[in-house]
C-alpha cells in the first residue's frame, strides 16, 4: 500500500520506491561474495594432450569417409572404393601381412559424426587393435 502524505490542503499517495532497503540487500551480499571469492579454490581440469607413441606403426591403413558417406581403403597410396561389410576383412587381411598395422579414419567435415563412430566402432568389435582419428590442424 503506497504511503499517504499530507501535504497542505489534502492527502497525496507517494509514487516512489524506497531504494534503501534494495541497496543495504545488494551490499550485504556484496561483501558475502568479497569474503568467500578468496576462499574457493580454482577448479583444475586434466585436458587430454595428443602424445608421442613410444613406436612408430610398421604400416598405416587409411579408412576415407567421403561426403556422400561412401568408404575408401587406401594402404602404400593405393586407394579403393569398399563397404563397410568388407572393412574388416580387409584389414585383417592388412594386418596379417604387417603385424603391426594401425588404422586411421579420415572424414570429411560434412559427414555425420554417427558415421564416423560407426566405422570405429566396426573395426573395434573385429578385434582392431590400433584404431585413430586423423586430425587436420587449422591455423
């Protein structure tokens, strides 16, 4: 109910907002957070860091996802069209030959993520060892 005034002949009702009240609440909790921001320790979070592998894979096999999602096996530059249902005979194959074979898929940046994952998680359920991600750093 807004105050009641008298000034002079009758009675006025006072439009204003006490802001007294307002400034005491933002200064108490002024200080609150003044006290306790020197109290709370910084969070540290482990980030994952791209290392060095102790030995160099003897053989890489590369696994292309193009734009039209269609797969391609490229070993000692020489690259051919394959489907996903081949893949891990194909590798396999690869690794039979060279023990030590890593697998690196490379995708085109318009290919659904869920494509991508599925042709890892592919070669991961046959039993694929060493299975990356091929990274292009962007300056």
């Amino acid at each position: 109910m807004p105050a009641v005034a008298s000034r002079g002949r009758g009675r006025r009702t006072i439009n204003e907002i006490n802001m007294v009240p307002f400034i005491d609440v933002m200064l108490v909790l002024l200080i609150i957070f003044m006290v306790t921001a020197p109290l709370i320790a910084p969070s540290v979070i482990d980030l994952p860091s791209v290392g060095k592998a102790a030995k160099r894979p003897d053989q890489v096999v590369q696994v292309v996802i193009g734009k039209d999602e269609a797969l391609s096996f490229k070993l000692k530059e020489q690259s051919a069209p394959i489907r996903l249902e081949q893949l891990v005979d194909t590798v396999k194959q690869a690794q039979a030959t060279v023990p030590d074979t890593a697998v690196v898929i490379s995708a085109d940046k318009s290919v659904r993520y869920e494509v991508v994952v599925k042709v890892m998680d592919t070669l991961q359920r046959a039993g694929v060892a060493r299975v990356g991600l091929s990274v292009q750093l962007v300056n």
